[in-house]
C-alpha cells in the first residue's frame, strides 16, 4: 500500500525546557521501517524537523514546525494510508484539528493514530476526529498487521492492538496486542527518510551532544509501575533489552556511515540489569568505538550503579545521566510507587561523578498528595543534589496524562470532569515558568504550584553555584564552546537559539524563509 506517515509540529516556549528539544522522530522512523519491510511504499513527512526554523500561532500558544498545508502539500496524492504519531495529549488538539483537514484533502485515504496519546484516549481520539484507526501499545507489529487487514478488506473484530468504529459508529476497544519479545528483530529506523542534518544543525536534542548526535533505543519497557507514567499503559512492566553486540553492531554502522559520535539513548530505564550494562560497555570498548559518548537524557535507575558500574559506564563513553527520584519525600515516594531509596541515590550519583559522569535529577511538585512538608522535604533534597554535584535539576509541576492510575483517581474523585482542549493544552505547561500551572492538589492553587517549581530551580542554581563559585566560571566558558558539557549548559544555549530564531522570523522573515 501507498502509506505516509507524518511526524506533527509541536507546541514551543522559551520558557518550556521540554519544547525546546529538536529529536529526530524515532518512534515514527521505527514504524516506518517496519511497514516498508512489509512491502509497502512508506513516506514520511517530519512536520516539526523540517520546519524548526518556523513558528506559527495555534490558539494561544505557538507552534514549531510546518503549517498544516504545508504538510498537506507534501504528502503524495495517491497516499492510500496516512498515519500519524502523537506522543504528548498536550499537542493532541494540534493532531485532531490536522486529520481533520487530512480528512477533507484525503476523503478516501485511512486515517491511523499511533503512540501514548492514542493508546492512552483511544475512545477521546476517535469521537473527536475522524480517524479510522488507533494503534496501542508498541506499534511496529499493530501496524503491519492493520495494514494487512486494510488490504485484504479483513474483518477487525480479532485484531489485537487497535480501537476502531464499527458499523453501527460506536468505538470497539480490541485487547492488547503483546509486547515484542525479540526486539532485535525489529528494523532498524529508516533515518534515511528524515532530515538528520537539520537536527544535527540545529543542535537541540535532550541531552548534551557531544558532535554529531543519533536517538537510539537500547531497552523497551519499564519494570515499574508510577501512578502518574503512561508507561504501564504503553508498554506495560515488561523490561526488554537488545543483545550487546547487536546494539553496539546499529551504532557502528551509524558510526562508520554517518559520522555519528554521540548517542541519546531514549530509552525509559536503561539501567535495570547489572550484568547487562556491563556486557553493553564491554562490547563498545572491545569494538574500538573509543571516541564516542552516550547520554541517557530521560532518565535511568540508581539501584545498580555503583563504582564499578560507573567505570564502566565512564570507559565506553557515557556522559551523563539523570536520576527521577520525582519528591523528597518517603511518604509521596510510596503514595506515587516510585521504588527509590533517596540514599541510595545519593550514593549512585557520587560514584558516577567520581568516574567523571555528569549526572541530573527530576522532581515534581504538586502531587495530588503533596503538602506543605513534602514539599519542603522535596526542596531540602534539591539542596543536596546542589552540594553533592549533581549539574542540573529539572523541577516540573504535576501534569495528569490521560489513563495514568493518577489520572483515573482524579476522574473518580471529581477532581478532573473531562478532557476538553483546556485541560489537554495545560499539560504543556507542566515545566513552563511563563504560565501557571494548573494545580490538581486541594491544598495548593495553580499560583503555588508555579511559585514551588519557580523557587526550586533558583533554590538549586543559587546552592549550586554558590557552593562552587568557580562553576559560574564554567559555565560562560562552556556557552561559548562548541560542546555543551552539561545539560544545564546546554539548556541556555538552546534557549538563546530559539530566542534567536524567533526573533529573526519575527523581524527578518525573509531571511527565516530562506533558513528553513
């Protein structure tokens, strides 16, 4: 079948640190790889990488990315299939209002919705756009099955994975399909159907680059079950991780044929297994990939870092990592089943900064269980992430994504009434310092909330460099280098760039047309 396949433009704030991120898509490379091993002829239009040089309003916030008739225009006109990737439920009104006018241009042509928005609203996707389809779930076996189906004009009803309107227009919600058990089976992403040069151009990925950057993902799955994560929804608590030497053989080939030093590691929980980590730091050394870094930008675990690890991890060229111990707090760490044992955190994160490994941290505030000394025990963990070293913290207000277990308690309890657009586009401010929040906690308003996340980043920056006054030093020093030697670093020069950008499309537009 004829199929493309489009990445949407997404929702941008200077005070956002999340929008500013440039990632070439990897989801929606997977999926494309895996539809054309099935014989299909696969397009893609990357809307947001192939217009990072232009901004445009969409209700009250401003999009990064194509206009929606200029992905129109580039999707070829016997397209049989069009399917898009939505990860966010912020951006899912973007998405809706989109198929809506791929439907009027494309009246014949199937509409698929893939990724966590779908899989976590797949009934909200369906009654509010015309979609034909939604994939759930892992989707790169779904969506070959589906488009099988499609072809060969097959019922749906025993097709795991999807959700569908019957013939009578009411939404059927199919059971899950399983989770990939041999995921080195899965293609490769068909990067060369996306623009990698402008990303690396533009140089905004999640972690700190260190020269020319890819996304890869080593594992699927999380072992952990977080009330507020769209994880057990989406890829259940299956941990799935690639042999070694098949891992390192995908960043070889990037490595040879494309240049690439660097490697963003996408994954939800790359450390989990001892053995494994080392085996894969084993295999980098031994192949000779010396020059080379990896980050871990989302996140991992502590549990199994420790001084060897660390060593290991700092030999095959890890950079940095982040720990997403979310609150300070023992009793909010219980109430949200975040496994973490604060101390033995700490000690995780000393070892690797003695190997030589930058390491950040996440937390939230205004958990619907928060109060007020949670909150201080939250900020008091801040101050020591500060004095132990800890490069960077990110402090994000609660934000509820549909079908989480957090989620669904705020439906029952009446604290959450629907998911109209307000609701959906006030996650995008969950780590915006320019807006207010919206608080799902009775105790504190959207202004408390706002003002929490405010004072824990100065709260951190002041300890942190006035602990080390030299750091202030670095940090000039590492803004006007080529390589961003921390996240921090490298969060205010992606801010200065987009400031930059926008401002040269708002005063120069020629000159912004030209660039993009």
């Amino acid at each position: 079948m004829k199929v493309c396949l489009i990445e949407p433009p997404k929702f941008v704030s200077l005070t956002n640190l999340v929008s500013t991120i440039a990632m070439p898509p990897i989801g929606i490379a997977y999926i494309a790889a895996a539809c054309r091993k099935a014989g299909h002829d696969v397009h893609l239009v990357d809307a947001h990488g192939e217009g990072l040089n232009h901004y445009f309003p969409f209700k009250n916030m401003r999009l990064r990315g194509l206009s929606f008739s200029e992905i129109i225009a580039r999707i070829p006109k016997d397209s049989e299939v069009i399917g898009l990737g939505l990860m966010f439920s912020a951006a899912w009104p973007v998405a809706r209002d989109l198929i809506k006018e791929l439907r009027e241009q494309f009246p014949k042509a199937k509409l698929i919705l893939g990724g966590e928005h779908g899989t976590g609203a797949p009934t909200l996707s369906l009654e509010q756009s015309p979609l034909d389809y939604v994939v759930m779930g892992e989707g790169e076996e779904v969506v070959v099955n589906l488009l099988s189906a499609i072809s060969k004009n097959e019922g749906l009803e025993n097709l795991p994975g999807i959700a569908y309107r019957n013939l009578k227009n009411e939404v059927v919600i199919n059971k899950r399909h399983n989770r990939i058990a041999n995921i080195d089976e899965i293609p490769w992403p068909a990067w060369d159907l996306i623009d990698l040069e402008t990303y690396i151009r533009v140089n905004q990925p999640h972690g700190a680059a260190q020269g020319r950057f890819i996304p890869m993902l080593a594992t699927r799955g999380c072992p952990f079950q977080c009330t507020f994560c769209t994880s057990p929804e989406m890829w259940t608590t299956d941990w799935i991780a690639r042999e070694p030497k098949l891992l390192v053989d995908e960043m070889k080939t990037y490595y040879d044929k494309m240049g690439v030093r660097d490697f963003q590691f996408e994954d939800l929980t790359f450390i989990v297994k001892r053995d494994w980590i080392i085996a894969f730091c084993k295999e980098v050394i031994e192949r000779g990939l010396t020059d080379v870094s990896f980050q871990l930008p989302s996140g991992t675990r502590s549990e199994v870092v420790d001084d060897e690890v660390a060593m290991w991890l700092k030999k095959a060229g890890c950079h940095e990592f982040a720990f997403a111990p979310e609150s300070g707090d023992p009793r909010i760490l219980k109430a949200i089943k975040k496994r973490v044992k604060l101390d033995k955190m700490y000690d995780a994160a000393r070892s690797a900064m003695k190997a030589g490994i930058n390491v950040g941290c996440f937390f939230i505030l205004g958990f619907p269980e928060d109060d007020w000394l949670s909150v201080l025990r939250t900020y008091k963990a801040v101050i020591k992430c500060a004095w132990i070293g800890f490069t960077n913290v990110n402090l994000n207000a609660y934000s509820p994504q549909p079908n989480t277990e957090s989620f669904n308690a705020l439906v029952t309890d009446g604290v959450i009434t629907d998911q109209s657009d307000e609701y959906l586009m006030s996650l995008f401010t969950f780590q915006d310092f320019g807006m207010i929040k919206t608080s799902y906690n009775k105790k504190f308003s959207g202004f408390q909330v706002s003002l929490f996340v405010l004072l824990g980043v100065m709260l951190f920056y002041t300890c942190y460099f006035g602990f080390r006054p030299k750091r202030i030093l670095q940090l000039f020093v590492d803004i006007f280098s080529p390589k961003a030697t921390n996240k921090s670093t490298k969060m205010v020069k992606s801010f200065l760039g987009d400031l930059g950008r926008i401002l040269g499309q708002r005063f120069l537009p020629t000159r912004a047309k030209v660039i993009q």
